[in-house]
C-alpha cells in the first residue's frame, strides 16, 4: 500500500483541513501521524514534548511515519516537523508528496498562540515561526513532487491545485 499522497508543511499551512478535504474528494481514509502518535503514546504532542523532550518526540514521530507510509492508503499528513528526519526524507521518495507553503504572516495568525503547538508557544511565536520556516523550507522543497501556495486561499481551491498536481 501507498499513500495516494502525503502532505507536509509547516503548522498552519493546513494540512489536517485540507488532508481532509483531499480525502472526501478521492473517497478514501485520512490520516495524521500527529494523531497516530498520540493514540500509541496514549498522550497528547504537547504531553510528550513536556514531559520526555522534543527528541523523544521525533523518534515516535520517525516510527509512526514509517509505518503509516507503508500502512495507508489514503491521504497521509505528516506533522510540521516530520522532515527534520533524514530517515522519513529517504523514504518519501517515490511517493506522491504536496507541500502546502504559508508565509510568515498567514501561518502565525493560522496557527496563533496554541499551546497544542508547543514550538510556537514561546515569547516570540513570529521569530521561531520565522526561524522554523526558513530552516525547513528546503527540506519541505526536498520531498514534495508538487509545491501548492496556500496563503490567503480557499481550502477548496488548494485543495484543487494539489490534485492536479499529483
Ligand atoms: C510540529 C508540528 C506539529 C506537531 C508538533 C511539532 C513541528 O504538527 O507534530 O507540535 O515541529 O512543526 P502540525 O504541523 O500538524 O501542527
């Protein structure tokens, strides 16, 4: 099994809505590795990164992603930071991958002070944005087969764009 495709992007750049949406379209199943973490580690993200540390977090993170790759065959949305991993960048090719882009504006307001985001839940939320998109932005370029903007656009329309990318 293969995903139909996988989507990555920063926080806020939509992924879980527009995964979504995706799914509804195709007819097929969604999934998250957010979630699929969560229900392994009977925590919460902001749990995990409280109580054992982002590393500990990345490892589970590697795992799910891995076995949701090879597992699902619907629409798959990786969390924001799953590329950070060579391992899950060296076994996304070959698949279908969409990067949702959001700039910096529109993905702090996205995703605004949420502490279910427990990277942007510091002082400065615009500088680590600022900094987290600019030392992603070629790993998400890396993996993705097909680039689509999402700033100040539909979900529909996004939506649309990524399949006729694919
Ligand atoms: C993270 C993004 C989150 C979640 C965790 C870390 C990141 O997922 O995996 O809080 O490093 O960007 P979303 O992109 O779905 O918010």
């Amino acid at each position: 099994m293969t995903p139909v495709v996988v989507l990555v992007g920063p926080p806020g750049s939509g992924k879980t809505t527009i995964g979504t949406l995706l799914a509804e379209r195709l007819g097929v199943a969604f999934r998250d590795t957010d979630a699929d973490v969560e229900r392994a580690a009977g925590r919460t993200v902001a749990e995990i990164f409280t109580e054992d540390g982002e590393p500990v977090f990345r490892d589970m993170e590697e795992r799910a992603v891995a076995t949701a790759l090879v597992e699902h065959d619907g629409v798959l949305a990786l969390g924001g930071g799953a590329v950070l991993s060579a391992e899950t960048r060296r076994r996304l090719a070959g698949h279908r991958v969409a990067f949702l882009s959001v700039g910096l504006a529109e993905g702090v307001r996205r995703t605004g002070l949420s502490t279910a985001r427990p990277l942007l839940a510091g002082v400065n939320p615009r500088a680590t944005f600022r900094t987290l998109l600019e030392a992603r932005l070629p790993l998400y370029r890396e993996v993705a087969t097909v680039e689509v903007d999402t700033d100040g656009r539909e979900p529909a329309e996004v939506a649309e764009s990524v399949l006729a990318g694919l």
